[in-house]
C-alpha cells in the first residue's frame, strides 16, 4: 500500500513538473505577446498557441539530447573505471595480451608493452603506463629511451597526456599514437569489442567551480521568489501595455525560474534513505 501511494505520488509530481514548465513558457510568452497586441483575449490565444508549439518542441529535444548525454556520460564513467582496474590489474598485460590476439598472430608480452609483428614485417609496440600520471614530455623521452628500438609503430597508453607531446614525437622517425584512458575506450576497448573487467570504481573529488557557485541562485528553493516577481509584472499586463523594460525583467525572472526548477545540474535527488 505504501509503495502504491508512493507511485501515486510520484506521478501526480511529474504531471505538475510539466504543468509548471508549460505555465513558465507562457508567461514568458504572455509578456512579449502583450507587447505588441492590445486586444486581451487575443494575446492570450496566441500566447497559449506559441506555448504548444514551444512545449512539444522542448520535449522532443531534451529527450533525445538526454538520451544522447546520458550514453556519453555513461560511457566516460566506464572509461574512468576501467583504467582504474588496469592500474590495480598486477595482471593488465593479459587482457592486452588477448585484445591483440583477436585480431593479429604474431605478439609476444613484456612486463609493460606488447610487441606485434604484422605479416608484412611491420612492428607495433603497445606501452601501458600504469599510473594516474599526466605524460609530459620528459616522461615520454624516458619511456622513448627505452623502446625506440623495438618496433615502427609506437602506440603509448596513458592516463593523459600533454598536447605538446603529440607535436614533441614528431621528431623522430617513428609513428606514434597517444591513447588517454577515453580515447583507449574508444579506440581499443570499444574497436575490439573487448572491455577490462571493472573491479575498481574511481571516483574524484568534486572540486568547488563556477557551476557550483551558480547553483546557489538556481536551486529549486528560489522559485517561487521568481515566479511571483515575474508573475506580478505579467499581472500588470493584464491592464495596462507593458515597457520592453517590464518585458526584459519578466523575461529574465521567468528564465531564472524555468533553470531553478527544471535544470538537473542545480538540484541534487534527494533520495528517500530507508
């Protein structure tokens, strides 16, 4: 029964997030539409015909973009944690080793690279760089050292690295591939169709930024102080035609009241704990 009308609950929520999202789009609207048309009533259909459209376009976009961020997002969460799981692998080189396989003969594993003969004598060398290190260029030289001469082709995994290594190997006549634990997901794991197993979760500390700064002005607590600014001048509309300053305020209350409600990134879930 709890669960029921919790479900209920949870439902009769969603329907009055969407009203309030269609009731802060036609005021915003309803405050330019008045601008320009005097007649009441007429402002009011158009406004509410402008909203329709609005509110279904919103809809159909923010779906298929969230859909889109969500499998970017996940799919970035994955490549952290995997690398996390490479670095604490004292095994790591036996996955390598089976990834090649799948598709080249000749490999033959060292502690921290491969080495693969390709039919027609060309070698790739493989480098895993096991740490949480950023590969600047006086790493680079010291990994280069050590096996510049073992093959042709030059292909260094790293946590990240700088982009002036990129630029810095170009002077030597090898051809070299920087793989950061994102482009290894995508172009080694996901190429493959062959994943680490995930046995370590990393996670970072969330750093103070801008964003966080913002979300002060933009949670979810200060929506009604926007709604009923902008809802007092659009009030004032009713009666009288309003000034592009009116128009300007309503517009950037409503906008600050649609973020503060609707925008994720500002309001954390709060979850029900037992």
């Amino acid at each position: 029964m709890h669960f029921v009308n919790k479900l209920g609950m949870r439902k009769l929520s969603l329907i009055f997030q969407e009203v309030l999202k269609f009731f802060l789009i036609f005021l915003l609207v309803f405050v330019w539409v008045r601008y320009f048309v005097r007649r009441l009533a007429f402002a009011f259909l158009i406004s509410a015909l402008i909203s329709a459209v609005i509110y279904v376009a919103l809809l159909l976009i923010f779906r298929k973009k969230k859909n889109k961020e969500g499998l970017k997002i996940k799919e970035k969460e994955d490549a952290e944690n995997m690398f996390f799981s490479l670095v604490c692998d004292d095994e790591r080189m036996n996955f390598f080793m089976k990834l090649a396989l799948s598709k080249h003969k000749n490999v033959k594993k060292h502690s921290r690279y491969l080495i693969i003969e390709h039919e027609n004598g060309v070698k790739t060398l493989l480098y895993i760089l096991a740490n949480f290190e950023n590969l600047t260029v006086p790493k680079f030289m010291d990994i280069y050292n050590k096996i510049k001469n073992k093959a042709q082709k030059m292909v260094i995994l790293c946590y990240s690295y700088d982009r002036e290594v990129v630029s810095f190997a170009g002077n030597f006549d090898k051809y070299f591939i920087f793989l950061d634990r994102f482009s290894a997901y995508e172009r080694l794991f996901k190429y493959y169709n062959i994943f680490p197993e995930v046995k370590q979760k990393y996670k970072k500390d969330k750093k103070l930024t801008f964003k966080d700064f913002v979300a002060y002005s933009f949670n979810k607590k200060r929506v009604k102080g926007y709604i009923l600014s902008s809802f007092l001048l659009v009030l004032s509309a009713l009666f009288v035609r309003t000034t592009i300053y009116y128009c300007l305020t309503a517009t950037v209350l409503i906008i600050f009241a649609i973020i503060s409600q609707f925008n994720t990134t500002f309001n954390l879930k709060e979850e029900e704990v037992l």
